[in-house]
C-alpha cells in the first residue's frame, strides 16, 4: 500500500515538474523574442551621428538624421558621435567653467625666449555631414572618446604650444594675443605652418643684473638680444606653406576657437610688473614734464595774450579815432553831396517848370493860331457864304427883275389872299378926309382904306392871344 502511493506520488510530480519546465520554457522563449524584436530597431536623435556596423553582412551604415533604423539583432553595433564638440582647456566666463565635451587644465606653452605661459583655451569642431568621410573616420578611431582624445584633443594641444613658439613671452603679453588667436585658428582649420628656426635680434626689457655699478634689483635695461624663434616659410605667391592637416581628411570643421586670460610664469610675470610700474613712472615722468612745460608755455602765451590784447585795445582805440574821423568826413561829404544834390534838384524842378510854361505857352499859341486860322477860314466861309447868298439873292432878283409882271401878280394874289377874309364881315367908314403924303401923285380913298385895313388885319393876326 505505501509502496503504491509513494509510487504515484512520485509520477505526479514528475509531471508537474515538467509541465513547469514547459511553462518557464516558454515564458524564456517569449522573453527572448521579445527581446530579439525590440534589438531589431533603434532609433536616432538630431545632434548625433550614427554608426551601425553590422558583422553578420560585414556593411556600414551612417544616420545623421533623427528616426527609427532597422538593425541585425546580436550582429549589429551602433556607435555614437556627437556632431559638435567643445574641448576647454581651463577656459572660464565670469568665472564659470563652461559647459564642454572635455574639461582640461590650461595648455602650457613655451614661447621663442623660453619664457612659458599657461593659456586657457577653447575649440568647437563640427563632424562633417559626408558619410564616406564618417566611415573613414570611425574606421581609423572606432569610438567617440578615442577621436576626441586621440585626435581632437592632442592636435589642439599641439597647434596651440607649436604657435606659441612663434613669439617671445614680451611679445605675447604686449598686445600679440590677438594675432596669437587667428594664427592658431588658421592653423587648426588648414594645416600648420612650414616653419624654419632662426635666430633673430629682438629688442626686449629685462631685470637688470645686480653688481657693483648695479644695486638695485628692480631695475630695468633695454637689450637687444638674440632668440631662436619660428620663422613661417613662404611659397613664391607670398603665401604661408603649410604641413599636412589631420582633420581635413575626415572633413572635421573648426567652428570656434576662444582664447582666455593668459597666466605667466612668475618670472615673466614680475618682468611685466616690473616693466608696467616703470612705463607708468616713465609715463609719469613724461606727463610732469608735459605739464610743466604746457604751464611754462602757457605762461608765456598768457603773457602774450596780455600783450596782445594790449596792443589790440591800443589799435583798436586808433582804429576807433580813425573811424571817427572818417565818419565826420563821410558825414560833411555826404551833407555836401546831399546840398548838391538838392540844388541840382531845385534846378531841375526850375528847368522843369520852365519847360512847362514854355510848354503851356507854345501850346497856347498854337492854340490861338489855330483859333486865328479857324476864324480866319470862318470868315472865309462867311464871306464866301454871303457872295454865294448875294450871288442867289441877285440871280432872284435879276429873275424877279426879269419877270415883273409875273412878280406883281404874285404879291397882288398874296394881297388879295389875305386881305378878302379880313374885309368880310368889315364895315368901311370913308373918311371924311384924306391928307396926301405930299406926293404929285394923289391916292384915292379906296386905295387908303384898303391898304390900312390889310395892314391892321395882319398886326392883329400876328399879335399873341391875351389869357385872361
């Protein structure tokens, strides 16, 4: 009876035991596929530059651009490259380090009089957007970290210190950092310079050595002196031969190069201390001198300026006299002119009048001499108008003459015309008597009655009416 038991016992869980290993198994295999599936893509951000190499298939690809890759999963490696790099050598602003892809100490640099320095600088390089180059280059460095450190890092180190050497340590701190800047950019971004080393004089400021004609040891002396410096070589255009350039043939860019405070040695340090403190003194010494000659020389010119206004106050004062005097001659010249210019007026005015009258009278005679020939014509006209009447009034009266009788019985028909309607409703009292005119030839009485009664007939025709 036990034995049956322990026997099914046993059995039961052997197949749960397997029925576990099924289910782990496949909760192993659901994992791993999934696993498997989520390998097979990666995806790739802006700012970056990727890499897959893929050892199953033996390719290379390049993804420069942000998206989602397909990859061999456990075949495929992607490597990583920032695309702008920032390597600071002790650089700082407003005394902050700055943010960068290296953070090293100051490059220390030796210049041509072996004075040294430490130079805190900063470079920016850009990977180039080719993928043949980005081959080539990952090829040659396989990661991120060994490109910078292997190259970036020490060709910039490198170029920096082989600059330096190309000036003196006075040279440099007295207003060559400048020119030290471009020269290591151009430099960086296109190759070093051919450089020979010569020995050239400079002229420069030193301490001056304490001896027995010297005990002042912050004393300075001009020297010339020869140094062994750098000397950039020159093809035939002019132009500066340069080595070879490591970054040129992956296309890496110098996008930036920024140059901090310069810290020296403190011998050079105290050299330039030294040399400041005595150019000021020397500066001040020269101003003094300046100024004392600017008070002596503006003394003078005071005095001069007194002088001088003295003599302008004294010419001036002639100059007024003068002018007053010709001012009363201009007046009296000008009171004479205005005299004779009135005179000459008046005369005008006088000629004028005169000229006026002589004017009016030649007028006036012409006027009457029109007048008299206008008269003399009138009685021209009157006179020819009369003998032209008299000729009329005498051709009348030689036809009157002429025709007599006719005339008479005319003026007996007028007569009669005008004396019959007066005598027509007239009652004739003959006077009693008649006294003649004394003539030989005596007048009857009709012949009296007739001719006084037509004659009063026509005084009372012709007189007025009376109004009452």
């Amino acid at each position: 009876m036990d034995q049956a038991v322990k026997s099914r016992l046993s059995s039961a869980s052997g197949s749960l035991l397997a029925n576990l290993k099924k289910y782990f198994a496949g909760i192993a295999g659901g994992i791993v596929a999934i696993v498997l599936a989520m390998s097979s893509f990666f995806t790739t951000e802006l700012g970056y530059t990727y890499v897959v190499q893929d050892t199953l298939f033996g390719t290379i690809r390049v993804f420069s651009e942000p998206g989602v890759h397909f990859k061999v999963p456990l075949f495929s490696n992607v490597y990583t490259y920032n695309q702008a790099m920032t390597l600071n050598f002790g650089n700082q602003e407003n005394g902050e380090v700055i943010k960068a892809t290296r953070q090293l100490n100051e490059v220390e640099v030796q210049f041509a009089d072996t004075y040294t320095a430490r130079i805190p600088a900063t470079f920016r390089f850009k990977l180039s957007a080719d993928p043949k180059r980005i081959v080539a280059m990952h090829r040659e460095f396989r990661s991120y970290d060994n490109l910078i450190d292997s190259l970036l890092l020490k060709n910039a180190k490198n170029v920096t210190v082989v600059t330096a050497t190309q000036y003196t340590g006075e040279e440099f701190f007295q207003g060559g950092l400048n020119k030290f800047k471009v020269q290591l950019e151009d430099q960086l971004q296109n190759g070093l310079y051919q450089t020979e080393r010569r020995q050239v004089e400079v002229e420069q400021t030193d301490l001056a050595a304490v001896s027995s004609e010297n005990s002042d040891a912050d004393r300075l002396e001009h020297k010339n002196q020869l140094v062994w410096k750098n000397i950039i070589l020159q093809d035939d255009a002019g132009q500066a031969k340069r080595l070879a350039n490591p970054l040129e043939a992956y296309g890496i860019q110098v996008r930036q190069v920024t140059i901090g405070r310069p810290i020296p040695e403190h011998r050079l340090d105290e050299l330039l201390v030294k040399k400041k403190d005595l150019v000021a003194k020397r500066i001040t010494a020269i101003q003094a001198q300046e100024t004392a000659r600017a008070e002596a020389k503006t003394a003078q010119l005071e005095k001069e300026i007194v002088k001088a206004r003295a003599i302008q106050d004294a010419q001036r004062a002639k100059e007024l006299a003068i002018i007053s005097k010709q001012k009363e001659v201009e007046m009296e010249r000008q009171q004479a002119e205005l005299e004779r210019v009135r005179k000459e007026k008046e005369k005008a005015v006088a000629l004028l009048q005169k000229e006026k009258e002589l004017d009016v009278a030649t007028a006036e005679r012409n006027i009457q001499k029109a007048n008299a020939e206008a008269a003399k014509f009138a009685a021209q006209a009157i006179r020819e108008k009369g003998l032209a009447e008299a000729e009329v009034a005498k051709a009348n009266l030689l036809a009157k003459q002429a025709a007599r009788d006719i005339y008479l019985a005319e003026i007996q028909r007028d007569i009669a015309q005008v004396m019959y309607p007066a005598l027509k409703d007239t009652q004739i009292n003959m006077p009693e008597y008649y006294v003649g005119d004394g003539s030989a030839t005596p007048v009857s009485s009709l012949d009296v009655f007739t001719s006084l009664g037509a004659m009063d007939h026509l005084r009372k025709s012709m007189d007025p009416p009376r109004q009452n």
